[in-house]
C-alpha cells in the first residue's frame, strides 16, 4: 500500500514538474512578443523545435532496439500518432500567434492550452471507461471554472477594434477571440488524446508509449521544426540572438516538460492531464504577473484559487465513492 502511494507520489510530482516545464515556452513566446524589436513566436519555435528534434534523433538511435521502435509491431500506430501531434501542435502554435496579435495576455492564452485535459478525460471515459468519482468531476468543474474566469480577460481597446473591424462589430470581434480560444483547446487536445492512446495500448508487456516514445518525439518535432522553418523562411524572419536565446530556454522546457508526461500517460487521465494543465497555469499565470507585468486583478485571483482548487481534487488527496459505468 505504502508502495502504490509513493509512485502514485511520485506521478504526481512528474506531471505538476511536466506543467510546470511546458508553461515555460509559452512564456518564452511571450517575453518574445514584448521584445523591442518583437521576436516572432516562429522564430522562438524554430529553435526550440529544432533542438528537441536532434534531441529526440539521439535518443531514438541511442536505443539497442532502435529498428524495432521504427518498423516493429504496431509501429504504425506511433507514426500515425505522432504526424496527428506534430500537425496538432503546429496549428496551436499558429493560434497563439493570431491570439498574441490581438495582443490576447498570456494567462487566458495558456488556460486555452491547459483545458484540453478535459477533453483528453471525457474521451478517456469513454473509450477507455476510466472511472471518474465526485472529487474528480469537481476537479473538471474548477479547471473548466478556471479556464472560464482566466478567458474573460480582455485584449486592449485598440486591439479590440482591430479584430472587429475584420468582422463588422466590437461584439463580433470577442466573439472571434472567444473562437482562437476555442480552436486552441481542440488543437492541443488532439496530441494529448494521441499520447493517452499510446500509453494505454499493450505490446509484448510495454505501452506503445514506452516502445515507440523516441518515434513519437522524432516525429512531433520533425514536423513542428519543418513547419517553423518553411515560415521563417517565407516571411524572412531572421535568426537573432534574442531569439536564440529565448528558443534554447523553450527548448529546454518543452523536452522535458514532454518526457515527463509521456512517463505518465498509463495513469488516470483525470490525474494527470488534470495536474498538467492547472500546473502549467498557475506557473504561466504567475509568472505573466511577476515577471511581464501583466495586472493582479481580482480575476487573476480567482483564476489561481480554482487552479489550486482543481489540483487538490484532481490529485487524489480528496476521495468520493467512483461513479459506476452505464
């Protein structure tokens, strides 16, 4: 007993390390955003990317049974799955940008990001009939309260005007807002259930996730690092030293922010995409505070209080009788 609560310990900490990690790039997309001259967050990715991609070639080929992780049983499975991911991420990458134009803050952006746990749990539920008691549905209910109250901060006035002068109305113009945020919790969602289905799936004694891992990084990485390249390319954004910078701390960040995670994809998925998500807010919500400026509001407040609330519910530490199945 006292076993299974030191490693379920010990997930606990990986995936809140692993939030906390992946927030970091988001930050880092930011800082750029607020550079003097801007620092396009393509050109922040196009390091970070690049990066974890030589990274994850290393490890894969590093690996005695390199040749099985590409071509053996149900290898197809992680090809598939990691080219959905990349896909996935590069599009929520291009999202952000959009968001970060209408100069959108980083909080409401980055809750966007972490609500796509809720997706990865309804579909949990029903495809892999993971059991969900009361604590962990409030848990769902403050993150989604979160994301909600985080999401109501609104862009400058100016940027405002500038959205709904594309679509007629001040109105129509929170409206497209409210669908970046929308279209960012789908996006990001897609790589998460991609990984939740690799870690449950069986082969000879290992998850797909454990086997092909190396694959699914090489693969995620490749696309986002090609994707970053051809724009950088097109629009001639050049590599500077700030972005440089800001990319190798990105960098840092999402390898180990994503080897953390996929370690952890096999337990529960209303633990551990739950504590990911609100991880990664309250870091990027206190950072965006201390360190770029953004206000402490009231709502800042709130938004922080159901984070905290959502991981104390979604950890496990609060316990209620499990829902029975249909």
């Amino acid at each position: 007993m006292s076993g299974n609560s030191g490693a379920g310990g010990r997930i606990m900490l990986m995936v809140v390390l692993s939030g906390v990690c992946i927030s970091i790039i988001g930050v880092m997309y930011k800082i750029g955003a607020t550079c003097t001259p801007a620092v396009d967050t393509f050109q922040v990715m196009v390091v970070a990317m690049g990066v974890g991609f030589v990274y994850s070639v290393v490890r894969l080929f590093r690996r005695p049974d390199w040749r099985r992780g590409l071509i053996g049983s149900r290898a197809g499975r992680a090809w598939v799955a990691g080219l959905i991911n990349g896909a996935g991420q590069m599009l929520t990458a291009w999202l952000i940008i959009v968001a970060f134009q209408h100069k959108l803050p980083l909080t409401p952006v980055w809750c966007a990001m972490a609500l796509s746990f809720v997706v990865v749990i309804l579909y949990s539920r029903v495809v892999w009939s993971e059991k969900l008691d009361g604590a962990k549905w409030l848990s769902i209910a403050a993150a989604v309260g979160c994301v909600i109250v985080s999401s109501l901060a609104s862009p400058s006035g100016d940027a405002t005007e500038a959205a709904a002068s594309s679509v007629g109305s001040v109105g129509d113009g929170g409206l497209l807002l409210a669908g970046l945020l929308v279209a960012i919790i789908l996006c990001n969602s897609s790589s998460q259930v991609c990984m939740k289905d690799l870690g449950m799936q069986l082969s000879d004694g290992q998850t797909l996730m454990d086997r092909h891992r190396e694959l699914f990084l090489v693969l995620m990485y490749g696309i986002l690092t090609a994707g970053t390249v051809v724009f950088c390319v097109a629009r001639g954004l050049p590599m500077t030293a700030t972005s440089l910078a800001l990319g190798l701390v990105a960098a840092a960040g999402s390898i180990a922010g994503v080897l953390l995670l996929t370690a952890c994809v096999s337990a529960p998925a209303a633990v551990v995409f739950t504590l990911n998500g609100v991880a990664g807010i309250l870091s990027a919500s206190l950072i965006s505070v201390l360190a770029l400026g953004e206000p402490a509001t009231a709502q800042w407040a709130a938004t922080l209080t159901l984070a905290a609330a959502a991981i104390v519910l979604g950890s496990g530490i609060v316990r209620t009788q499990v829902t029975s199945d249909p």
